[in-house]
C-alpha cells in the first residue's frame, strides 16, 4: 500500500511537472520586433489608437486554443483591417530578420495575448 | 642646383626658379594632365570605398549590420533597386563626403584596437553607435534619404492611407524621415524605444 501511495505520489508529480515543450516568452525579443515593425504607431499596449490595444486583443482572444496561430495569422497575411474611423486598409505585414521566423512571430502573438488591464 | 639670380640652393630655390629649358606650354599641358591623373586617382579610389564589397571586407560589418540588411528592402525588392551603405552612409556632395570620410578615420581606430570585434562588444556598443548615425542624419533633415525618396513624390493613391496621414503630418511638423524611420535597415540596438510611441509602463 505504502509503495502503491509513493507511486502515485511520483506520477502526480511528473504528471504536474510536465506541460510539455512550451518556451518562456521572451518579452525583451518581443518588444524589438514590435519596434522594428512600428506596431506602437496603430497600436498601444492597453490605449486604443488607429487599431485595438494589445490589451483588447488579448481579451478578443482569451481561452482560445488557436489565439496564437490567429493572430500570427494576422500580422503575417497583410489581411484587410477596420481602422478606428470606420475606414478599411491592408494590415502591415510584421517582418522578421531571418525572414517569416515562427519562433520570433508565435512569441511575438505570445507577448500580445500577455497583455492584462492594470 | 644654385639659383642662378640668388646664387641659393636646395628644393625651394629650385622650385622658385622660372624654367629655362621647358616652354610655358608644355609645363601647363603636363600640369593639366597630371592635374586630372592625380584628381582622378584621388576621387576614384575614395569612391572604392563607397562600394558595398569594402564595406563588408571587414569581418565587424559583414558578420553583424550586413546580415541584417539583406533582409531588408533596401537590399532586395521587387522592382530591383538597391541602396548600398554609402548611399544612407556617406552625404554624396564632394565637401561633406569628404568630411564624413575623415571622420571615418576613427573606425579605423576602431577596427585597430578591436572595439566592436565580436558579437557581444557589437551589441554593446550598438545603441552609441546607432545614436551618433541618427544625430548625423537628423543634423541634415535626412538628405541621404531625400536623394531617393520625397514627400511629395508619395502617392495617395498607391500609399497605404495610415503611412500617408503620418507622412503628411510629419512634413507639416517640418520633421525628416530619421524622426520616425530607424532601423529599417538594421536590427534597433536592444532596449530602444521609437520616440512618440512612448505610453505606459507595463
């Protein structure tokens, strides 16, 4: 019995311990492709300007499994956005040194869906 | 040789005494030919060093800023035009060129005394250097810019409309394009934070 309780005890352990291969976010890597792309002209972080804040964005995505996968979507596919006078333009498309880098762009989404109200 | 009149001797006495075996023509003829071999010679190696080729024969440029750029649209894009370093680097008229060329002396003070000769003094010393580029460019309203692009040559019609309505307020305000554009070409210097774009602290 003693033995069967350590057992478990280990498993659940492991079990917690283990969330699979996710990667930290790196903020300050983050920051620099926001920089480098002049997102902070359209967007703030919790301040809406000609696009939603980061905040708000984050809100739009909270608890869904794709919010990642959608908004890289949406940095990367220069898709059609409404700006905040009601008129429509191309979004830019984010770049990357080296070019179109998943790791850079999925953290880059990581680092918006971080955003919390104060 | 004595001067003949002054009975002196040396370079200078040589140098001072009116000629008595070449004609006034033929000394100015291979004065002027000489004139343009050596004026020639000058330009046309100071303009060896504008090439992109002796920008990158140092390992400091071609491992670190040259990779960068070539990422970039100044380096590849769709209609094939390129700007190289000296086309944003060095001012094209002959007078300020010159100044900026024995600025650069220092970089080779640089280059001698390894200051930035690996990755991490690189980026160490990469927001100095990124700054004292940007004052140089701000200090004249970003003219290497202007000899390719303009703010009235931007067209409505084909400019995104948010790019537009900045671009127009920025010319409004009398700024140049260095006031917003920087790094476009390179990576920004770790930590720096685009002016205008500051709001709250997370």
């Amino acid at each position: 019995m003693k033995k069967l309780i350590i057992t478990a005890a280990i498993a659940a352990i492991a079990g917690v311990g283990y969330a699979g291969p996710v990667l930290a976010l790196d903020v300050e890597a983050a920051k620099g492709v926001i920089e480098q792309n002049n997102c902070m002209q359209c967007h703030g972080l919790r301040k809406d300007k000609d696009g939603p804040s980061f905040m708000k964005t984050a809100e739009k995505y909270k608890g869904k499994a794709t919010a990642v996968d959608e908004i890289v979507k949406h940095v990367t596919s220069g898709k059609k956005v409404k700006l905040a006078d009601g008129s429509e333009e191309n979004h830019k498309i984010a770049k990357t040194m080296p070019p179109n880098d998943a790791a850079q762009l999925k953290n880059l989404a990581e680092y918006v869906l971080s955003i919390q109200p104060k | 040789m004595a001067n003949l009149e002054t009975g002196k001797q040396g370079i200078w006495a040589t140098l001072r005494r009116p000629s008595v075996k070449y004609s006034m023509l033929g000394l100015l003829v291979v004065g002027f030919v000489s004139g343009i071999v050596f004026w020639g010679g000058f330009n046309t190696g100071m303009e060896a060093t504008n090439q992109l080729e002796f920008c990158v024969g140092c390992h400091e440029m071609r491992d670190n800023v040259y990779q960068e750029y070539k990422y970039t649209i100044h380096y590849s894009n769709r209609t094939g035009v390129r700007a190289v370093c000296s086309d944003c680097h060095v001012p094209k008229d002959w007078t300020h060129k010159i100044i900026r060329k024995v600025k650069a002396s220092y970089e080779i003070w640089g280059k001698i005394t390894g200051k930035i000769d690996t990755k991490e003094k690189f980026e160490a010393n990469r927001m100095a250097m990124a700054e004292r580029e940007w004052a140089r460019m701000k200090a004249r309203d970003s003219i290497e810019c202007r000899n390719c692009h303009s703010f009235d040559a931007m067209n409505p019609e084909i400019q995104k409309k948010t790019p537009y309505k900045k671009h127009m307020e920025a010319k409004a305000q009398g700024k140049s394009c260095i006031d917003c554009h920087q790094g476009i070409a390179h990576k920004l210097p770790k930590g720096f934070k685009k002016p205008g774009t500051e709001e709250e602290e997370e």
